[in-house]
C-alpha cells in the first residue's frame, strides 16, 4: 500500500498548550485531588437568563433555521454599529465595516489570509494569544515578535522597534485588554500606533475581546483614533462580555478593504453563524447596559480578591487594568513550567506558565480567574501555604 501523508504545514504547529495542562490535571484528579483550575480562559459564569431566554425563542422560528448570510445579518450588523456608536461615539457603515464571525478566533485565524502574501512580516506581540500565529503559519508569512514589558506596562514601543522590521511589517496584531497580562492600552497609545502603522504602511488588527471586563476607565476603540480607519480593524466578542463562549459569535469592525477582504474569504469558505445566535447577539447588544455590569462587577471583585491574596503570599502580581487573567511571578525566580509543576504538586492549582505565550512570557504564570469566588479564595490560600 502506497500510505498518503499529512500536509508539512502541520509540522509548524506545537502541541496546543491547554491540552497537555489537562492531562496533567487529569493524572491529579485520578490520584483523587481536589484540582481547582484556574488555566483556561473561559468564564464559569452562565450566559444571562435573560439572553438564553430570548435564544430558546428564536431557536423555534423556522426562518431561522435556514442558511445564514455569511456576513451577518443585516439587523446584527446594524445593532453592532448602533453599539460602538454609542459605546465609543464611533460611525461605522454596516454595510462595510462590518462583519459578523464564528468567534473571533475564527476572524483572527482567517485574517491573515485576506491581508498578507507568502513571506511577508506580521508582527505578534511577545507574550500573545497564540492564534495570532495560526493564519501566519497557514499563509507563509513570516512571524516576527514584539516584545512586550513590564516596565512599559506591557504595550509595545515603537520607537525601540528597529525601523527596518517596521518598514517590512505587512500586518501587526494587537491585544488590549491584554490576554496573558490584563494591561490596558489608552487612546494615546493607539495613536501612536496609528501613526505608525500609517507612516511605514501595515495593517494593525486590534484584537478587543476583552473589551468590556475593564476595572477603571471603559476601555476605548483603536477606531476612536482620527484616521484609524485607514489602516486598522479591531475584533470584538459576545464570548466574555457576556459568557457566551459556546456561542461563537463575534465581529470585526474598521477599513472597508481589510473588513470586505475577510468577508470575501469567508463568502468562500463558510456559512455565518445560527441565525438565532446573530439574533440573540443583536438582543445583548440592546440590553448591554443590563447585561455586561454585573459580569464585570464579577471579575472585578474576583481580581482584587485574588491580587491581594498572591502579594501577601510574597508574589509579583501585575494589577490588571482588565480581563479575568492575572499575570505574577513567583515569589522564589524559576521557570515558568517549573512554577506550574510546583503548584500542581503542592496546591493542587492548575495555572498556564508565561512561556506559552511567547518567550517574552518565561518567568511568569498566568491565573485565569474563571471559577467561583470560593474556590478563588481556597487556591489563593492553597498557594500562600507553598515551600518554595
Ligand atoms: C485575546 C483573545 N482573543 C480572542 C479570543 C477568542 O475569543 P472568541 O471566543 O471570540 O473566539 C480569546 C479567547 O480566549 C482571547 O483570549
């Protein structure tokens, strides 16, 4: 027999990081410990009743169940820009500068398809979420990283970038609120990178799935920016603003060419989401002000809670500005996988290390705060009792 063989393109891809986290939690739980998670971001909290409520109602109607238009309906793509008008003062075209996604890792995957060509640079953030990299694996660019600082409380600069790396960038992502971090970027930063971006001619996709668990100021749109629109798109989620992570449903928003090239992708490759999840989508979207507070009143409580507790224990904690996530180093250096092994085995605390997210992360861990405020409190008073 002549055995057909896999794809080299697959060979670019490392083992997905949660997935070995899990098997050793499994190993802990068959041991017969009480392993309390705190690795994966995705909320333990339940999509709102009212939300649910009002898709079981749309799930019943027919016309729902039909094909959906891939792009979004044109009622969810009215209700987005309604959103981000009244939310960030923006204008955005819903015709054009919006499309729906299956989950904005879906968009975020794809994007690089629409926007780059073999060989070119997309610059990532160093630590990132790591399906920035996915779509510029797939496409053959070439993955370059930018570092990102605590002493620069985690946003990049520019100005230390050498400028042949920017002038080669075809694409940079961004993240803020930041996932592994929760650092905050201001509209001051996003000018900067506007103007970067405009100066030396990349696309930036700001990735602001977060957007709505921020702990201070709300956290604004790259698209409040003058002129962002020429050079910028930005992704926005139902998955945490309001636990919907299952649902799949997020969309991005910006320039007409980058947003209509990813729509023109997608025209080819899917069929949008359940019509009676972009209906549901468009109901939360109303009802934000009812919905997303008390979520984020929720991780708010959970942050300060669990931020006080580590600093007592003699951890370097990053106060985050945002997210559910708390990023901290160990109160004795060690590596980061070292640091997860040490937790597991003495606290029977599962957490992700830094340097899964990029080498820039080593040294580091990062708590997702994602399980009852009880349990929080018992793996923050686990942890103090660690022999480092
Ligand atoms: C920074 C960041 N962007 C995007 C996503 C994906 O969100 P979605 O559920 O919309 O695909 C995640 C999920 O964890 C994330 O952490």
């Amino acid at each position: 027999m002549k055995k057909p063989i896999l794809s080299k393109r697959m060979d670019a891809f490392p083992p997905y990081l949660f997935q070995e986290l899990d098997g050793k939690k499994q190993e802990e739980v068959k041991k017969g410990r009480d392993v309390i998670s705190l690795a994966i971001g995705d909320p333990d909290l339940p999509t709102p009743k009212p939300a649910a409520g009002f898709a079981a109602k749309e799930v019943l109607k027919p016309a729902n169940h039909r094909y959906p238009y891939s792009r979004g309906s044109a009622k969810l793509r009215r209700a987005i820009a309604g959103w981000h008008k009244k939310r960030h003062g923006i204008t955005l075209d819903p015709e054009t500068e919006v499309l729906a996604l299956i989950g904005s890792k879906e968009g975020l995957a794809h994007l690089p398809f629409a926007l780059t060509d073999r060989g070119d640079t997309v610059l990532i953030p160093d630590p990132c979420y790591p399906v920035y990299k996915t779509g510029a694996i797939l496409s053959g660019a070439e993955i370059k990283r930018l570092p990102l600082e605590r002493r620069n409380g985690f946003l990049p600069d520019f100005d230390s970038v050498p400028k042949k790396l920017l002038d080669e960038t075809r694409l940079l992502f961004l993240n803020y609120p930041n996932n592994p971090t929760g650092a905050v970027a201001d509209l001051k930063f996003y000018a900067k990178a506007v103007a970067a971006a405009k100066k030396r001619g990349f696309w930036i996709a700001q990735d602001a799935a977060y957007s709505e668990i921020f702990f201070g100021k709300p956290s604004p749109s790259i698209m409040q920016v003058p002129g962002a629109k020429d050079t910028a798109v930005e992704f926005y989620s139902v998955s945490k603003t309001y636990c919907m992570t299952g649902w799949r449903l997020a969309w991005l928003i910006g320039n007409r060419e980058a947003v209509g090239a990813l729509a023109k992708l997608k025209d080819n490759m899917d069929s949008g989401q359940f019509n009676a999840i972009q209906e549901t989508a468009a109901f939360c979207l109303k009802e934000h002000d009812r919905l997303a507070p008390p979520i984020r009143h929720i991780f708010r409580a959970r942050a300060d809670l669990f931020t006080r507790a580590l600093k007592k224990s003699g951890w370097r904690v990053f106060e985050p500005g945002a997210t559910f996530f708390v990023w901290a180093r160990p109160p004795v250096e060690q590596s980061s996988l070292d640091c997860v092994y040490r937790l597991l085995s003495q606290a029977a605390v599962l957490i992700t290390p830094g340097s899964g997210f990029g080498p820039s992360g080593e040294g580091y861990v990062r708590f997702s705060l994602t399980a009852p405020e009880k349990r929080i409190a018992e793996a923050a008073e686990r942890i103090s009792r660690i022999n480092w």
